[in-house]
C-alpha cells in the first residue's frame, strides 16, 4: 500500500487526532466518578478503537505506531475537551457527555476531511472509510447518551 506525501500527511493528522483522542478518553476515565462507570467502560472501548486505528494508519504510514507526535490543529480541536479537567471529575453526567461529543465532533470532521481530500489512494480510502464508520458510531452513541442525560 502506497501513499502520496499529502496522503502521508493526512494518515498523519488522522493518527494524531486519534492519540488525541486516547489521551482524551484515559483522562476521562481517571477523572469522572465511579457513579459513571458505564461510562469509563465506553470511553474505554473508544480509546481501544482510536489505539487500532493508529495501529492501522501506521502501517499505511509505513513506520511504527505513532505513540507520540507533532499536534496538529485537528488535534489541537481534540484536546481542548482534554485540558478541561474539572469537567470530568464533579460534573454531572450530561457534562461529562457533551464534553466527550465536542471531542467526538473534531475526529469526525478530521475524518471526513479526510476523506473529501482526494489525496488518499484507492485502497488506503477504504481503510479510513471503515475508521470513520466506527468514529461516527461512536459518535452517535455518545451524542445519545448526553441527550438521554440532558432529559
């Protein structure tokens, strides 16, 4: 599998939002309440989706995982929710949600970002178009939750 360099460098914002995206989840799981536990089993079911998600990029990249790298701006969209930590540990549970969907709303736009990009080989498209059916999954669940929670 093959990539263009500015294929390369899309893979490469797609693998940065995704560690965003773990880092993201593990600090909500550390700082939200055990009433939340539900929760903390989601958040880490998507930090494991996000880790393979890596895992596949890397390999279309041809390096090894990224397990540390450059921020980039769609990332830097991820972590804002990230660095707002008092959000997680007393909030209520609709909180804790919204903040997890504005996260869940910039991997999604990275995502088709990347694929209305054009720059993405035939093959590397398919992968990522599977990546983005699971992120928008994700998605949706979380966006459920929190209207359920805001009821």
């Amino acid at each position: 599998m093959s990539t263009t360099e500015s294929g390369s460098g899309v893979i490469n914002d797609l693998i940065e939002i995704n560690n965003d995206r773990v880092a993201g989840f593990e600090k909500a799981i550390a700082d939200i309440n055990d009433e939340n536990i539900d929760l903390k089993v989601l958040f880490e079911e998507y930090a494991q989706q996000s880790s393979k998600n890596v895992q596949e990029l890397s390999a279309l990249a041809g390096s090894a995982p990224h397990l540390e790298t450059d921020k980039s701006v769609s990332g830097a969209l991820h972590r804002a929710w990230i660095d707002v930590k008092s959000l997680f540990g007393g909030s209520d549970r609709a909180s804790i949600l919204s903040e997890a969907e504005r996260g869940e709303d910039a991997i999604k736009k990275a995502y088709q970002d990347a694929l209305s990009s054009n720059d993405l080989a035939l093959d590397v498209q398919e992968i990522v178009s599977s990546q983005a059916q699971g992120i928008n999954a994700a998605h949706d669940k979380i966006k459920a939750l929190r209207d359920f929670a805001k009821a």
